[in-house]
C-alpha cells in the first residue's frame, strides 16, 4: 500500500501542489525515523545531495526575500531524500516485486475504466473536475480523462498524461518478463495498456523489452503480430508523426524549449536556480520537455553528470531498467519525482532490510538480480 501512496504522490494529477508538499515532508520524516542512518553510504547519494544543496538554499533565500513563486526546488531536494530512504526499506528484489505488484493492480483498475469510458464516452460527465496547468480535465482516481468536452481518447491512467503513464506500465512489464521469461496473461495487460496511451516513446520501449525477452518461436510470433498489425502500427505512426514532426507548430513546440535550454545551460552551466526558473521560464521559452535539461537548468551540469552517473550504476546491473529511465527522461521531467529517484539507488547496496509478507528477504541477491539481468535469460 506504501508504494500505490508513493506512485499516486508522484504523479497523480488531482493531488494539489500544497497537499504533495505535506505528504512527501510527511512520509519524509517517517522514513528518517525508522531508517538506519548509519546505512546512508551511497556515495553517490551524498554527491548528489551536495550538488543540489546551494541552489535549495539560495532558492529558499530569494523566496523568503522576495516571496515565494516556486515549491518545487524544495520538492525536489525532499523527493531526493524520500526515494532515497525509501530505496532502503525493502531489499532490491522486493521492492521490484512490491512495485510491480503496485502497478498491475492499478492498471487492472485503469484499463477497463478506460475501454469504458471509450465505449461510453458520456460517463465522464460522472467522474470529478480537477485542473492541471491551464486545462479542465476529468478523473475518477485511477483513470484520469484528458479535456472535458473533447476528450483525448489516450489513456492517462492514474498518471497526469499518457508520456508518464507508460513508463510504469513498461517498468512493470519488464520486471514481469524478466521474472517469468514469457509472455503471459499479465504481461498481456501491460502491452494493452501501452497501446492505449499511444505514446510514441511508449510504444517504442514496449517494442525493446519484448524483443529482449523473446526468443525463437515465441519472437516469431511476436513479429508475426506485429506483421499482421502493421496498417494499425503504420496508421497510428503516421497521426504521431503528422501531429508532433509534420506540424512545424507542434514541432516547435517541442523543440524550441530544448535549444533554448540547452543555450542557458551553456551560458550559465553552474544553473541558475527553481526561484530565476520559474521567473523567467515563459518569457525565455526554456520550459522543456524533457528530464536532462530541466536538472541542468536548475541544478547545473555537474548534478546533470551525477544523475548521468546514478543511469550508468542503473545500466550496470540491468541495461534494461536503464534503458527505460534514459528514454522516458528524454521526453518527460520526471527524474525528481520520489517513486523514480528509489530506482537510482536500488543498486547502491543489497542486503536484507525487510520481511514483506509473501516475500524472503535474501542475504544475497537471486539469480536474476546479478550478471545477465539486463538480457534476456537468467545470468
């Protein structure tokens, strides 16, 4: 129940600004209280820390002298510290586990409510209004609507859009293929799920883990699949690149964020603070998409090559967790959030923490968590 808490503190749309703040200082000062501090070891946790400490202070000064525009550089410093801690509490393969178990009960929830809500388009007027930046969306807690009187027929889940949604449900689907090496009812419901965000990214992640996991006759039959939908596959990149490549507008929308980030961040590589961020963001067109820019714009390059290191330690225990962090980061600002910053320190240390009900706490590792986790067979 914990991690289904920290999933929707992360990324759920109809939790306010103020009530997120509450939850993660909250849940922040329960982990301090019953986490060891003598296990707070991760060098690179401490680097990180660092790194981010002068801009937390100097963004706190300016908001205490000038007023507070911004919470999110201290949101982002506690949900450092929160996926840290966190991150201890349950040993690496439980945690996987518990996560993934996390996942699919929430998308159990949010694809019927979405195959409803497509069949029956007017039960949205039943599930509640909430805001999120400039639009009036509909949720019903575990399926968040997309627009109010014309519908995006994308699937948010429980996420505030399609582009986070889907990094769970790959997460999830490659904890499930690496545990059982098929394909199966359950990871079936991850893959429907997927499609039905129509996320670009998505859709290409989902592609990878499959591959990765199948082998002979089975990855016949996946391509065979795969053949036989190609009108749809085609169809449905065609829109994809139509609405986000074709279209100058939309392309631009995208892309001109990112250059003129990347240009501050060269002027100003030290960063230049949360408080000057959300300043000048609109006026200076900087608000980008993606992960890597937002930490060097307000951090600067040396937290940018901390969070590139914490992706390498990722990559060397499983290529496959790294490669879905690296390709979501490059097209959503999520790397702060408290249910991602766990995963850049699972592999710091593995030891025994906790006894999960069903689950072993192990002194060591299972197989599957040493070498060879990141291909397609056991190591």
């Amino acid at each position: 129940m914990s991690t289904v808490f920290l999933i929707f503190v992360s990324v759920s749309p109809i939790i306010s600004e103020v009530a997120r703040a509450v939850f993660i200082l909250a849940g922040l000062g329960i982990l301090v209280c019953v986490t060891r501090l003598s296990s707070m070891k991760d060098m690179l946790f401490w680097m990180l820390v660092v790194s981010m400490t002068p801009w937390t202070i100097i963004d706190l000064g300016e908001s205490l002298d000038r007023g507070f525009v911004t919470f999110s550089f201290l949101l982002m410093f506690a949900s450092i510290l929160v996926g840290y801690l966190y991150s201890k509490v349950y040993s690496t393969e439980e945690f996987l586990i518990i996560f993934e178990r996390s996942v699919f009960y929430l998308c159990a929830i949010a694809l019927p409510l979405f195959v409803l809500v497509c069949v029956y388009p007017e039960i949205v007027g039943y599930f509640f209004r909430y805001k999120y930046g400039e639009f009036t969306n509909r949720s019903a807690v575990f399926l968040n609507v997309l627009g109010e009187s014309d519908i995006i027929f994308r699937n948010a889940g429980f996420a505030s859009e399609p582009g986070y949604f889907q990094f769970f449900l790959n997460l999830a689907l490659f904890i499930t293929l690496r545990r059982s090496g098929r394909i199966n009812l359950r990871s079936g419901l991850y893959v429907a799920a997927i499609v039905s965000t129509q996320s670009t990214m998505g859709l290409a992640i989902m592609a990878l883990v499959i591959l990765m996991f199948t082998r002979g006759w089975a990855r016949i039959a996946v391509i065979g699949c795969a053949v036989g939908a190609f009108g749809t596959i085609s169809n449905l990149a065609e829109v994809h690149y139509q609405g986000k490549i074709e279209n100058e507008y939309a392309l631009s929308e995208r892309m001109d964020p990112f250059v003129n980030a990347a240009n501050v961040i060269l002027e100003r590589p030290l960063g230049i603070g949360a408080y000057e961020y959300t300043s000048i963001y609109e006026n200076l067109n900087i608000g980008s998409w993606d992960s890597y820019t937002q930490v060097g714009l307000r951090y600067g390059t040396v937290t940018l090559f901390i969070v590139a290191l914490l992706i390498g330690r990722i990559a060397k225990h499983s290529l496959g967790l790294a490669m879905i962090i690296f390709a979501t980061f490059l097209t959503s600002p999520i790397w702060y959030l408290p249910v991602v910053s766990c995963f850049y320190f699972l592999f710091s240390r593995i030891e025994p923490k906790a006894r999960v009900h069903g689950i072993s706490a192990r002194a060591t590792p299972i197989p599957e968590f040493q070498n060879g986790w990141w291909v397609g067979r056991r190591g």
